[in-house]
C-alpha cells in the first residue's frame, strides 16, 4: 500500500517537477548540500570566455577563475541596501569544501592519458550533472571518466576515485547557436558510497527557485551567498591551479541580464545569469556548479513558513545552475550565465523516472 501510494503522488498529472524530483531523491535528502567545511570569507572571481578561434566545444564555452584582493567577506550590500552575494576575492577550497564538485575527464588518444574537461555536480549515487556542449564531441560513455573526491591536481591524496560513464543523456533541446537547454545527465556504472568514512555527498536539487530567491532578496533576516567552483586556468592562457578554486557572485535579475545580451544571444527562463562587475575571467570550468545557501543573520522568533525554511537551509548548498557561457575575457558588462537548475527540473525528473523504469526499479 506504502509504495501505490508513493508512485501515485510521483506520476500524479498533479505533482508538479519539483515533488517528483524531491521524491527520487528523498533517499539521500539528508545529507545533500552538506560541507565538510563551513563556507571561508574569501574567494575568486568568475567569469566566461568566448574564444573567437575556438577549435572545439571545450575551449568555445569553458569557465574561468581569476584572483581578486581579498576582502573580509563574500556577501555585501548593494547601493540600494539590499544583501546580496557579491565577489570579493580569492582562494583555494578546502579538501571536502564542495564534496559533489567533480572532474569530467576524457581521453587524449594523443597523449594517450585522460584529463580533465569539464566540471560537474553529483546529485544522486548514480547520477552526474553537466552542460550539454561538455558532451557534443562524442556521445560515446567509454571515452569519459567522472573522478570525485579530486581536490589537488598535482599528487594523489588517496581521495579521489574515477569512475567509468555507462549512460549519456543530452537534452534534445539543445542548440550550439542558442545555447539553449544546456544541460547533460551522465550515469555512473557503479554506486557513489555517501556515507561518512567516504566524505562525498550529493548537492540539493532547489525547489521553486524564482520563489525562494524573492523570500531570500526581501528578507532581512537571511543573506543568499553564491559561489561556483573548479580547476579553470587563473587567466586567459594561463596556467591551471592546482586546488579547485571558488568563486562568490551575485545572481543577475533576469530582464536586466537580457537588455545586456539582447544584440548578443537570447538569455531564455532556461538560463541564469551570475556575476558582474568585471572581475576577471577566460577558461576552465564549463559544467561546474553555481550553488547558493541561504545564510540566516539575525535570529528571528517569527513563526513565518519562509523564516522556519530557510532556517531549515542554513549551511545547506542547493544547485541553482551549471556554469554555461558567456562573453569575453573580463568584460564587466556581461554576466555568466549557467544552465537554470529550477527551470530544467522537468526534465530531470522525467528521464531519472524513466532510467529507473528500465532498470525496473519502478
């Protein structure tokens, strides 16, 4: 009776995207978004590279990090008052930091090694989130690695793990001249192990996002603070770090994100825009995840839904987008702009259900 009930609420023609995705992945709900460290005060800014004389995907739309004079916090106030993440600065993470952070590595049949392309965001024990355009070279599941555990490049903390893609799934939507529905699922032939020893966990998936980012602007009691992370190179040919690096940002109110693309690219209610104030960029880190945590400031005895949520939230990461394009090498009029989580949570739920409808599991 237990498990009707349960596929009745999850392919009710009621529920909506974010009820059936909750529900699939309820099973690690508790310790999603959880850090091994406390978010640092310091960190790097990011921004993405159009290449002009790109040759291949990886280099066209490829995510950046550049190192900004520290300053004492990643969140700030706009000149209205309002709290707003804001980038500040950088820094190296910390082992564990970001424990759903991993690297998406293909093979160089010249070099005949594997390295590192693109980021991507854990969101269940079988399942890796990425951009599309990471994935348009080849579609083949044999010439990726996903590595987790990865934080130093150069030596073997005994941390990280790879493991081998069974499954590729590309959003149909996709297109390399709008950019549009940039967004991948890639499926691992075994297990990712959550528990404690293994220090890895999954990412939250955010519910309704337009909704609690408005509760989290107005609000006086709670800060949004943003950062995206990776392994992109310090500046434009230059050299990778050797530490994945983070970066705060600001998200970008949408109508004003497409006045500045207007003549440029149509920013579509599938995209999110981050960033701002021209700090920095060129490439790296297509894929990586924008993730955002709802930071309480100020105890509150109101019993408001929203104050109970987001205190819920507190020090809990949810993935609001993947790190997809952009324009220019510091251009401090165009923000980044990601794949939007929120809005692409359909399409996630609809082919997780149809994965676990193969493997009969439902």
């Amino acid at each position: 009776m237990i498990l009707l009930v349960f596929l009745i609420l999850l392919f009710s023609n009621n529920s909506v995207a974010g009820d059936r995705l909750d529900q699939l992945l309820s099973h690690h709900s508790h310790h999603c978004g959880e850090s091994l460290h406390r978010p640092t005060k310091s960190s790097i800014d990011a921004w993405i590279f159009d290449e002009n004389h790109a040759t291949n995907l990886e280099s066209k739309f490829d995510f950046v990090l550049n190192n900004l004079d520290s300053l004492n916090d990643c969140v700030g106030e706009d000149n209205d008052g309002k709290v707003v993440g804001r980038i500040v600065g950088g820094s190296d993470t910390k082992r564990f930091e970001f424990p759903w952070q991993v690297s998406l590595r293909k093979f160089s049949s010249k070099q005949q090694r594997w390295y590192h392309a693109c980021g991507g965001v854990i969101i269940d024990s079988e399942w890796i989130l990425t951009v599309a355009h990471c994935a348009m070279k080849t579609q083949d599941p044999e010439q990726y690695r996903i590595r987790i555990g990865e934080h130093d490049y150069s030596v073997d903390e005994g941390t990280e793990l790879d493991l081998n893609v069974s499954k590729i799934i590309i959003h149909k939507d996709f297109n390399l001249q709008t950019i549009d529905s940039d967004i991948c699922l890639m499926k691992v032939s075994s297990k990712i192990d959550f528990s404690t020893s293994s220090k890895i966990r999954p990412i939250c998936l955010r519910n309704d996002f337009e909704r609690n980012n408005r509760a989290l602007k107005t609000s006086p009691n709670n800060k949004l603070i943003c950062i995206s992370t990776g392994w992109g190179q310090m500046m434009h040919h230059g050299k990778f770090p050797r530490l994945m690096q983070k970066v705060c940002v600001d998200l970008i109110d949408q109508d004003q994100c497409r006045e500045v693309y207007k003549t440029v690219i149509n920013v579509t209610d599938r995209m999110i825009c981050s960033g701002r104030n021209g700090k920095g960029t060129c490439q790296g880190d297509s894929g990586g995840p924008l993730q955002c945590m709802s930071k309480m400031i100020a105890s509150s005895t109101s019993s408001s839904s929203w104050n109970n949520h987001l205190a819920m939230e507190q020090n809990r990461w949810s993935l609001y987008g993947l790190t997809s394009y952009g324009i220019g090498c510091a251009y401090n009029q165009f923000p980044s702009v990601a794949a939007n989580i929120s809005a692409l949570r359909d399409w996630i739920a609809d082919h997780l259900i149809a994965s676990k409808r193969n493997d009969g599991l439902l």
